[in-house]
C-alpha cells in the first residue's frame, strides 16, 4: 500500500477508518479529546476537525432543517405494514438529509440539524394507549417494530462498500414506554421474560441485522441503574452479547438525571464519570454543554477517568464521522453529489401520498364509504382539526412545502357539484367551550351528511407535553365527544375521521356514526389521502399497530 506522505495518516483515503482514527487520537490533547465527546463537538483547527454538531431528526422526513418531505408520524407508518414502504422512504429521507448538509455545508453552516448523524428511529414499545410519545414508534408488537426498524435503517445508512450515508440510532435503550412525566426518576423493573421478549428484540434486531451505527441510552434507570450508566445494558448486552461496534449517545441531559434525579453518583463529575466507564461515549447535554465539559475535565483530573477511558469513546465516534466522510474530499463520497432538487420533489410528494394511503385503517363501515359523488349535494365538514396543518404532522416533523389539510383535500374532490361547508365547532382541540356548537349543529342540518374530523394534535400529546404528560384517559379531548354525541342525534350519515398518534374513545356517539377512519398524522399529503378513501379513489388497507380500546 503507498501512503501519501504530504498528508498526516487520519487524513489518507487510502488507510482503513480504524488506522485513521487511531492516528488522530494519537495527535490530541486531552482536553482536545474530551472537547469531541460532547454533543456539540468543537473544531480543532490545527488538526483541521471541523465543528460539528451530532444533533440531528428524521422520525418521518427531515426535522427542524427548513423545507422538507413530510411523512406520515412513525405510527401511521407502521399501519402499513410495509417494509417496502419503509425502504422507500428510508432512501428518499437520507436522500433529503444527504442533499441538505452538503448544501448547509457549502454556505458555510455547520449548525444543529443540518448534520448526518440522525436520532432515529424510536423503537420502543407502546404499551400504554396514553403515552405521549407513543405516535413516534411503531406500535406495540417486538417483531413488527423489528422489522420495520431493520428495514428503515438500512436504508438510512446506504448501501456503500465503505461510507454510510446517515448514521441511524436505534433509540431509547432501553424499558423506556413512558410516562414522560416520570422519565427523569423511574426506575424499570420487569421480569426477564418481559425484558427479554418485548424490550429487547428490536434493539438487538437493529445491532444483528441492520448494523445500527448509533443506540441513544434512555433517562430512566433499568433495574437500579441509570440507563446511561448501565454497565449490563451498554457493555454486558449491547458490546458483548450483541457485537456492537457504534457509538451510544445519551438522551438529552440523561447524564445529568445520573446525580440530580436518580441520585445515584454524587454530582456531575462521578456522573460523567459513570456514564463514560459503561460505555456512553457522547453526552448531549442540551443547550449548556460548558458546565458538562467542565465536569468531565474535573473527573479526568480527579482520576475519576482515564485517558483510556477517553480515548476508547473517542475512537467510536471518530469511527462514525469518517464513515461518513466527513474528512474526505466530497468527490469520494457519492453520497456527496445528491442534489438539492430531491428536497420537496415530485418523487418525494408522490411518495408522501402514497405512504399517506397506506397508513388509513378503516375502524367502521355500515356500507356508507365510499361516497356516492352523484347522491350527494352538500357535505358539512365539522371539526377544528379539518382546517389544522399541525394534524397533519405530529411531532418531531419538519417543514412540509404545501401541505394538503383534510378539508381542503375533501373540497377538492368533491368537485364542483357537491357543496363543502366548514365549521369548526370547538375553538381549540381540548378547549371546554361549546360556543361552537350551534353554528355546527345548524351547518351539519342544512347537509346531505357529515364528515366530522376530529382527535389529537402535539397540542395534546407529545414528549413531555406542555398541556399534560400523558393523557389520563382514552375519551376524545375537550367537547368534542359531546359535540359528536349531538351530530348523532340529527339522524345524518356522519363519517368520522381521527387525527392523533393512538387509541380514542367515543363511546357515547360509536353507535350514530356510519364510518370511521383512523388517519393518525397523515403528512403533508394526508388532506388527499383520507379524501380518496372517503370518495373511493384509494382502497384503505392500514392495520392497527396497537390495540385500541372501546
């Protein structure tokens, strides 16, 4: 083999990643080296290793990076069933991601979420209906969201010889399905049956199969130790049972949890330092990464950790940033050469529409759906979340380009012969107030039927939720199962539509309703997709992921 002796060793194409690697490490200081150990890594300009920021969101499309294809939530996804969808999508994000670091990258901007090493997927179980976060997995069965996770994540990180093209993170390891209200101080104790075959499985699948570059260790603690700083899980199970050869993030401040929350090492030094000897080799310490940084520095002076110690995280996450390339010239990453014109395309769309179909399970049908364009002359569409783009998305999404809400996409293919009224019935998604009652009431009379869309937004459900953590019931939020119990009682064919990430009860009204369809976050593509189950144009094929209850 020659070397190119005008180029230090960790900058020569020509050496594997590993010799690369140790070379570097051999050139850096400590507080170099603990400098990179942090979610916000900093550049050492001499040894010319860029800023960067390991931060990064995908879930369903590319998050918080501006424009972006928007997909349906995790858990629509996973309602299709599909590993072929999966793989399709998995392409067209990484497709998206790849395009828009190199282009943030060629204007010089090297900020959070522009980056290649990507949070996702979120493969835990959702076992209880009310968990916020529950809409971000892929349901409840271990071999479906093993599946469906495998499939995604090798798409995610390509299909190359030598580069990935993202660096994927099977997250949150592990026992960790809520409540969010709790996540800081709960300590997981299951039997070894249950953690061995429903919490388990997917995470191993990810490492075994899928070669999962990235695992993000949760908040709580499993069986007495912080997840973080779980020996048994990072190095007993993941390392050497498993063969995991990635790095493993911590969720964000999860290290801090260690000594404020779990109370189980004294302050932030022994912390960092319990965390970093178990094998949590990058600490994402939200916004204030300086008083974390400061920690590790005291705990390597106190002897806390070693310079081994360091260096053994160091080289995995040095490993995973040359595997992307990120110190080579682009020409040699083809990953490199994706274009810009991928964001939002054509492609892209029809994808989103498509994935948007897949994801409708129709709960209930008395024969009513599909509609009958000649028998109808006016549809009243009743509900707040008709007219709300944030139903569409669900949380951690991006920014969707033109996004199809379900009222306009019901308007448009109800033509030009059947009247759309809209009335929103209810002044917010959980608000008491039934001062909208009447004008829906009145609009739903005067109409051949109702389409009444309703349920959830991330106003209501999502991680650590500002409104509540975790919804204490299954009921439909606010008045709106009131608002639903009064349209049943005008005898008027009514088709309910659900927004959200889980389980709704509507008892009271189940038996005035002729139809309803679960379309969870549909996307930006979801306004059409419901129309064309509701007008016949796509035949819904969607199965629920998770059981919901009466």
């Amino acid at each position: 083999m020659i070397v190119d002796k005008k180029k230090p060793p960790y900058l020569d194409t020509s050496l594997s990643f590993e010799k690369r690697a140790d070379n570097l490490i051999s050139l850096m200081t400590v507080e170099e080296k603990l400098s990179q150990l942090l979610h916000k890594s900093a550049a050492v300009e001499r040894l010319k290793i860029p800023a960067y920021d390991w931060w990064n969101e995908c879930l369903h499309g590319v998050a918080r990076a501006g424009k972006a294809t928007v997909f349906p939530q995790a858990i629509g996804l996973a309602a299709s069933f599909s590993e072929k969808l999966f793989k399709e999508i998995g392409t067209a994000i990484s497709d998206e991601a790849r395009a828009k670091h190199h282009d943030a990258l060629r204007r010089g901007k090297r900020e959070r979420y522009y980056g290649l090493t990507f949070w996702t997927p979120n493969i835990n179980i959702y076992r209880d209906p009310r968990w916020g976060r529950g809409q971000e997995t892929y349901g409840e069965c271990p071999y479906l969201t093993s599946r469906l996770a495998v499939t995604f994540i090798k798409a995610m990180q390509g299909d190359a010889k030598k580069y990935l093209k993202t660096a994927a993170c099977a997250k949150h390891f592990a026992v960790h399905s809520g409540p969010d209200s709790e996540r800081h101080t709960f300590d997981a104790v299951v039997s070894e049956s249950d953690f061995r075959g429903t919490y388990l499985p997917a995470f191993e699948a990810c490492v075994k199969e899928a070669r999962v570059e990235s695992v993000m260790g949760a908040y709580n603690r499993v069986y007495g130790e912080p997840a973080c700083a779980s020996k048994k899980l990072l190095d007993d199970i993941l390392r050497k049972e498993w063969g995991f050869k990635g790095h493993v993030v911590s969720d964000c401040a999860a290290i801090q949890d260690i000594y404020l929350h779990h109370k189980t090492e004294r302050g932030a030094e022994e912390a960092s330092a319990a965390a970093l000897k178990a094998g949590c080799d990058l600490n994402c310490c939200l916004e204030d990464c300086q008083t974390p940084g400061l920690a590790m520095k005291r705990a390597f002076a106190k002897g806390l950790i070693s310079e081994a110690d360091i260096d053994r995280a160091l080289k995995r996450l040095l490993m995973t940033r040359l595997k992307l390339g990120m110190f080579d010239p682009p020409e040699k990453v083809k990953y490199s050469r994706i274009p810009m014109s991928v964001v939002c395309s054509d492609k892209h769309r029809k994808l989103a529409l498509k994935a948007a179909r897949e994801s409708m399970v129709l709960l209930k049908n008395d024969g009513i759906l599909p509609l009958e364009r000649k028998k109808l002359r006016s549809i009243a569409v009743i509900g707040a979340n008709a007219d709300d783009v944030e139903a569409l998305l669900g949380n951690y999404s991006g920014e969707p380009d033109a996004p199809v809400k379900i009222l306009d996409g019901i308007k448009k293919a109800a033509g030009k012969n059947i009247k759309v009224s809209y009335t929103p019935g209810y002044l917010s998604v959980n608000g008491e107030s039934r001062d909208g009652f009447e004008a829906a009431l009145n609009a739903a009379s005067a109409a051949d039927m109702c389409v009444a869309v309703m349920g959830m937004t991330p106003k209501v459900e999502g991680e650590e939720c500002d409104v509540a953590d975790e919804r204490v019931s299954l009921n439909l939020p606010g008045v709106q199962e009131e608002l639903l119990v009064e349209l049943a009682r005008l005898n008027k064919p009514i088709v309910l539509v659900l927004t959200g990430g889980g389980c709704q009860a509507f008892g009271r009204a189940e038996k005035g309703i002729s139809a309803v369809i679960q379309a969870w976050y549909p996307g930006e593509s979801g306004g059409t997709a419901v129309a064309d189950v509701i007008f016949g144009n796509y035949n819904p094929s969607g199965r629920l992921p998770i059981t919901f209850y009466r």
